[in-house]
C-alpha cells in the first residue's frame, strides 16, 4: 500500500488567466462589494452638509480621505453610493435590453415572415436613431424617476441581442437536438428556453458585458447634463455633473467618480473581450 505521507501536499491552484483579466476580475469584485454593502461602508451621511466644511482637500483631515464638496458633504460617502446606484441602473438596464432583445429575436426567428422582418425594421431603426437625444426627449417630457430611467436605459443595446439571438437561433433550429426536440412534440416555449437558449447563452454572455460599460457611460453622460439621477440621490454622472463647476478650485469633486467610471469600464470591456476569444468559436 502506497504511503499517504508522501503524497504531495494539497495545493489550492488559481487558473492561468492572463494578468489584466486578473486586474479586471479584481477591480470589479471590489466594485461589486462596494455596492452590496454601501450604507455599511459610508463614513458619513452621504446627505449631511457642514458649511464649515467646505472644499477640504482629500487626506487632510483623517475624517474625509477623498475630502469634501461645495456643500461640505463627504466625498468618499457620496462616491460609494454613487457606485451602488449607477450599478443598479447599469445591471437592470443590461438585464432589461438582454430579455427584450432575445425574445423578439427568438419571436423572428420562430415565425419569421412579417414578423421578422418588424423585428429587424425596428432594429434597424433603433440603430440609427441617436439614443441620447431620444432619452433626452423622453425624461424632459416625462420627468425623472430612478424606475423610469432603468426602464429607458433598458431599451439601450436591445437590437444587438435580438440579431445575434435570431441569427443563433436559426442556426440551432437547423440542427440536429432541435429538430429531435421538435419531431417528439415539444412546445416552442420549451424548445427556446430549455435547448437552444442554454446553447447560446455564452454569446449572449458577452454581448451582455459588452453592452454594460457603455449603459455605464449613457447613464453617466445624462446625470451629467442633469436629466438623470437627481438629488438628492446621487450617481457618479452626477458628481461629475455637480463637480465640473468646481474643477480648478476643488478638482477632486469631479476626479473621483471619473476615475471610477473609466476603471469600472474598461475592467468590463477588458473581461467582455477576454470571454469573447475564449467563448466564441468563430474566433478559435
């Protein structure tokens, strides 16, 4: 019988990504915590002003390490949960213009004749329609509220899912596991939801990541012009929007979202093109 004392100890192995995935993964498991446990992590109310308080410099006082605004609000405290609201806003519009988009292209694929080619009319002509003169149209003319703006930013990208899911789902409907699926009585419901969507469901992955940093960027460019999050709720376009009138006497107001917002997408956009090559087989 072989020693069980010389075997070779156990050893935990990390998988061989390459260093600026690992960077990536990093930077937004950080952002990630962040926003779960945001009111745990906030120093101060990210409301609270103190007039006595204003335009302190990051690391002067030990109570405000990012320092403070016009107002004297705490810079570090509306910077994290500024995070957790633009990745909210981020994560349900990706979500919603992911489940819109592949529904009406398995809806095209699946009837095709007049109905796809309504699909792909209105797909082309979101494509060529500028999304954020329409968003500006839409929230000047119904107001702003957080669910609106989700919802509006949802209808952001969906095109993109809805060709690649028509395109991928015609393509499964000529194989072999779906027309098995079919010849034995199986419901259309079934048939894209339990066989053909786990089978693209890596494509649609990444189309996901792809489309999440510039959901990331829309946001931010609307809060900017101040028809996005409004106060006193706070997001990272709105700290910049907030912040450009002060850039030469207090830049840090307006630098610190920023360096958020370019880190938090180009980590995404960096692990959406990594997962890109590695999933997609017409580039293997």
């Amino acid at each position: 019988m072989a020693d069980i004392s010389a075997q070779a100890p156990f050893r935990l192995t990390l998988p061989r990504l390459p260093w600026y995935v690992w960077a990536a993964l990093i930077w937004i498991v950080l952002v990630l915590v962040v926003a779960v446990f945001a009111p745990l992590l906030t120093p101060h109310p990210y409301t609270a002003m103190k007039l006595t308080n204003r335009f302190v410099p990051p690391f002067d006082r030990w109570t405000h390490p990012l320092g403070t605004d016009e107002l004297g609000r705490d810079v570090l405290s509306r910077l994290i949960i500024s995070v957790r609201i633009s990745l909210l806003i981020a994560f349900g519009a990706t979500l919603i213009s992911a489940v819109l988009g592949t529904t009406l292209g398995f809806l095209a694929a699946h009837f095709r004749g007049w109905v796809e080619q309504l699909v792909l009319t209105l797909a082309d002509f979101q494509a060529a329609m500028p999304f954020l003169i329409m968003a500006l149209s839409v929230l000047a003319f119904f107001g702003n509220s957080l669910p609106l703006l989700i919802g509006l930013m949802g209808l952001y990208g969906w095109e993109r899912y809805a060709r690649v899911a028509r395109g991928l789902a015609i393509s499964a409907n000529t194989q072999g596991y779906a027309t098995a699926v079919t010849q034995l009585g199986a419901a259309p419901q079934r048939i894209y939801l339990r066989h053909i969507l786990p089978n693209i469901a890596s494509t649609l992955i990444v189309s996901m990541t792809l489309v999440f940093p510039e959901v990331i960027l829309v946001e931010s460019g609307l809060s900017f012009l101040g028809l996005g999050v409004q106060p006193p709720m706070t997001s990272l376009g709105n700290m910049v929007g907030y912040g450009r009138d002060y850039i030469t006497r207090a830049p840090w107001i307006m630098l610190s979202p920023a360096v958020v917002i370019v880190l938090t997408t180009l980590a995404v956009s960096m692990l959406g093109d990594w997962l890109r090559d590695k999933l997609d087989p017409t580039l293997g």
